[in-house]
C-alpha cells in the first residue's frame, strides 16, 4: 500500500516525519518497503484487514502514541426503501446497501485535496463516481462499487451463480465463465457484479451515466478469497474484502462517497438507502488479567494503563478489580480470538523495545 504522510496527519496528529515516521511504523508493525521523502511504500499483514486504509493506519498508530484521531466527512444515510428493489439470497454477505444517486449538474471532478490519497497510491483519476468509491476504500477500507442505474433491468439479487453461468468483467475482452456457487450482484437479466471483486462491463458507469445504485456491503473473506484466485482477477477491493472487512461500515463508506458527489453539486441522493442482511456481532468477550499481563511483559501496568492500550485499537474493556472482560470490535474478529491476542496488543502499545 502507498500513502502519504501529509494524507495520514489529516488522520491522526503526526508528531513524526521523514526518517523518524518510517522508523515509527515498522516499530509499531506497519512494514515500511520503501521510503521517498514523505511517500511510504507499506507491506501489510494477510490477516490485517484493517490496516488497508488510511484509518486503520491511524488507529494502530493511536495504539502506541495515543494520539487522537479522526476521519472525513461523511453523510449519514437515511435508510429505508429504495427505487430499485434488493433481494438476498445467501449468507455469505452480511450486508448490502444501496444508494441512487442522480445527475443535477454538469460533471465536476473532485478537489485536488480529495484526490490526494489516490495519487500518492498511483491510482489515476477518472470521473467523480470512480473516484469517490476508490476514496472510500483508501480512506475507510470499505470497498464501494456505482453501477449505471439505467443499465439494471428489475431489481438486484444477491446470490450464487449456477452452473455454467457468465459474467463479463471490468477490462475483459470477453465474458468468463463463473465457478458455480460464486457470490454475484444480478438483476433480472445478467450478473453486474462478482461479489467484492469487481464489476461488470455491461453496468459500468460512462462519462454519459447519468443515474448511479452505490452498493456498499460486507461479503464473506473466504468466498472472495475463492472467486478472485478462480477468475484470476485481484483487485484493490478483493485484496480488503479477503483480509475481513468490517462488517460494520458498509453505511459508512457509502456515507463517504455520497458526501464526496454531492458536495461537487453535479450529484444527488434520490430516496434512501436500501439495507438488507443483517450481521450480527459475535460479541466475542474474552477474560483478560492486567496482573497477568503485565508477568508475561515483564513491565507493570495497572488496570487502567490495560484500559486505556486496549480502548486506543478499538477494545471495550469491563470488569473489577484485575479479572476484565475485553469485547473484541467488529473490524478485528478475524483476528483477535485469544487472551494471548491481546497480549499481543498491549506488546504493540507499549513497544517490544521497551520491554525486557
């Protein structure tokens, strides 16, 4: 992942630049490959998900500085019914929501401040909806797709492709055909999406789209993992979907892009925001001793010091006394499940080099 520091302080209040900033993120586990003034080339963990946008950057670095941090503006989303109907038909997305949006203007492009992340990441700038999705991944790490509305014929399924079906991805000369039981986005006619992959020829939006259905939604890591080696295809979106997303911020995501289009005056919401699918949080509590904690660091820390490393990733910890009882946050059930996990954490906070 390529990032710049002048995008992440708009995250988190960097005390750090240049030489000592690198030295600050490979210490605190985000690997630094390569180091060009202020432009940071990142080798992230397979089972770090989170660490794939500028937030969950932030957020581990919050984890040893504690440093406050922030996000961009986003609108918050009315939810309810949609012009274009949402079915769900498999339990391997979590949630999917949709968001129309309709032309009032002519076509602005975002701002040069907008687009910084995106350049500091390589990726060229196209038309304002492809952008603002691309922001919302960078930024959040939550993956978003605009489909041209006008191209979807009834409403939208989301399901597994049968036997021998096709579907014609985004820069393919010609359509594939599917592995059955792949997790797609359809309408009555044709697959507009693999899910968490990429989207489809026939409902890409044009510089003439004049309509667009946002979909942001939380898919299963496994089933990308599955279909984006099947197709041979790894983009940007697999590689955030595959690593566990958050199953939480798919209004989020979509809050952000809308607030991106609209703010360009050439963008509106038309109605609500369609949600269907509903995740549940595993409430995943696990028993954390701070005494213990603290033995197997070989460095004290009372149950406030634990409280206060712990909340700074994102942990709500409760509890009397030393016995506490620690709930893992939605965007880090894919990988902290073990007391031990969380001594891993407390490790990180303070600094393996300030432990014996």
């Amino acid at each position: 992942m390529k990032i710049s520091a002048e995008v992440l302080n708009r995250f988190i209040p960097l005390q750090q630049s240049g030489h000592d900033l690198r030295m600050l993120l490979d210490d605190v586990g985000l690997e630094v490959k390569r180091h060009d003034g202020s432009r940071f080339t990142l080798e992230l963990l397979a089972n770090r998900g989170d660490h794939h946008c500028y937030a969950g950057l932030a957020r581990e670095i919050s984890g040893r500085t504690g440093a406050p941090t922030c996000g961009p503006a986003k609108t918050v989303l009315e939810t309810g019914s949609c012009p274009i109907p949402l079915h769900l038909e498999s339990p391997l997305c979590g949630v999917y929501t949709a968001t129309l949006l309709e032309r009032v203007g002519d076509d602005v492009p975002l701002t040069a401040e907008d687009l910084a992340p995106l350049e500091a990441a390589e990726i060229h700038s196209l038309t304002a909806p492809v952008d603002a999705t691309n922001l919302s991944n960078l930024e959040l790490g939550q993956p978003t797709h605009a489909f041209d509305a006008d191209t979807i014929v009834g409403g939208i399924t989301i399901r597994a492709s049968t036997e021998g079906e096709q579907a014609w991805p985004l820069f393919a000369e010609d359509k594939v055909t599917l592995t059955a039981g792949t997790l797609v986005i359809a309408d009555d006619e044709k697959i507009l999406a693999v899910a968490g992959v990429i989207g489809c020829e026939e409902s890409k939006t044009t510089e003439q789209t004049t309509r667009l259905l946002l979909e942001s939604a939380h898919f299963d890591p496994i089933a990308v993992r599955k279909a984006s080696r099947a197709l041979g295809i790894h983009t940007d979106s697999s590689a955030r979907f595959e690593r566990g997303s958050d199953p939480t911020a798919p209004l989020k995501g979509a809050g952000r892009v809308v607030h991106l289009l609209e703010a360009t005056g050439a963008w509106k919401r038309s109605g609500q925001t369609a949600v269907v699918g509903e995740w549940e949080d595993p409430a995943r509590d696990i028993a954390l001793s701070a005494s213990a904690a603290s033995a197997f660091l070989d460095h004290p820390m009372d149950v406030a010091e634990v409280t206060d490393r712990l909340s700074r990733y994102g942990f709500t910890v409760s509890g009397a006394g030393d016995a506490l009882t620690v709930r893992v946050p939605p965007h880090r059930i894919w990988d902290v499940e073990f007391t031990q996990d969380l001594y891993e954490e407390l490790a990180k906070s303070v600094g393996y080099n300030a432990t014996p």
